[in-house]
C-alpha cells in the first residue's frame, strides 16, 4: 500500500505489535526508517525485543499516553479487540501523518448463519467487535479519517496453516470471488481489508 501511494517514511510506529514480525517486515523493505512497536503485553514486548537494533525498538504500555507522532502509524488486527474502539480511533487519529488499518472482515453470510464461528473469534483471538468491508470504512469516518485507499487481503486462506474448513471453502471463495470480491466477502468471508488513511 505504501509504494502503490509512493509513501516513504522516515518514522513508523506499530500500535499493538505483538512479537514485531511486521515491524521486521517493514524493515526489510523501508531500511532507512526509524521504527517503534508498542504493545501493553509484557510478554509481547519480551519477544519483540529480540528483533531490536539500531532503528527498531519495542516499547511495553499505553502507546495513547505518549505524545509521539510517526510518518506512519500501523494498526494491524488491533481495534476489534478495543472495547472504546471509537475512542480508539479518535484518539490515534493525530498520531500519525497516515494512518494504515488491517481489519479482519468477521461479518459474512455464512458465519452469521453458523453462529459458531464469531463465537470462536470472541473466544480465541478476543475480537469484541465484528465488521463488514463497509461498516469499517464507515467507522474509520465516524472517527474522522479520511480514506484513501483500500484492498482486500487474503490473510489465512493463503496459508499452508489453514483450518480443514478454510481449506475447503477456498474453491468456493475463489470461484465467487472471480466474478465478484465484494459478494464473495459478504458471503463467505475470510478476508480482511487494509485501508490506508489520512
């Protein structure tokens, strides 16, 4: 997303890091960049740390309550988790000059039907929040962003790892998903939206 805008930051900040592969990731590809990934888990952090350098380092807290600001701000698989999402958002808003969101797409057809499946969510990856491609671009704008720029992503269904049930409706995504990504999302799900914003 950031060379299809001919972004090149000087400074990124990751907000919920984890472990910070993305921000190793990022490094690779934008070397010059002074980079920091914050997370409130301790246990996060302590992994983390064995990817610092000279230009990457992990802090442990409340990114909120700093007053730093970054060329770019990443929020990857974060602010389903926020119970005050909105507040969130707000808040994140003046940290960085853009803004980049990973959104898992949790509401589709087939798992509102099965019920089971956001269940799972909730109970093994803590999303307290579920979205479809169109209520997350609106409520990237309830908080004042503005959208420029968004694409699906695969995620797991790209992966060796992914569940028996994945796997199998894989043709089935693919299949409707020639003809129409939008309806296929909607109706079968397994995806996730990036969106890039100011």
């Amino acid at each position: 997303m950031l060379n299809r805008h001919s972004i090149q930051p000087r400074t990124v900040c990751e907000v919920g890091c984890g472990a910070g592969e993305v921000l190793r990731q990022v490094q690779t590809r934008i070397p010059s960049a002074s980079l920091v990934g914050w997370d409130i888990s301790p246990d996060a952090i302590q992994l983390a740390r064995e990817r610092e350098n000279e230009q990457l380092r992990f802090q442990c807290g409340d990114f909120l309550t700093t007053t730093e600001s970054f060329d770019v701000v990443l929020c990857i698989d974060v602010f389903e988790h926020v119970p005050d999402y909105l507040g969130f958002l707000d808040t994140l808003r003046a940290r960085g000059t853009f803004t980049l969101f990973h959104i898992p797409l949790d509401l589709s057809a087939q798992w509102v039907l099965r019920g089971r499946p956001l269940l799972k969510a909730r109970n093994t990856s803590g999303h307290l929040h579920y979205f479809t491609k169109d209520t997350a671009l609106a409520t990237l704008a309830d908080a004042g962003y503005q959208v420029v720029d968004w694409f699906y992503t695969t995620g797991h269904l790209a992966t060796s790892t992914a569940s028996m049930k994945s796997r199998f409706l894989r043709l089935p995504r693919v299949t409707v998903a020639a003809v129409s990504k939008d309806f296929a999302v909607r109706l079968l799900g397994g995806y996730s939206l990036l969106v890039l914003c100011r």
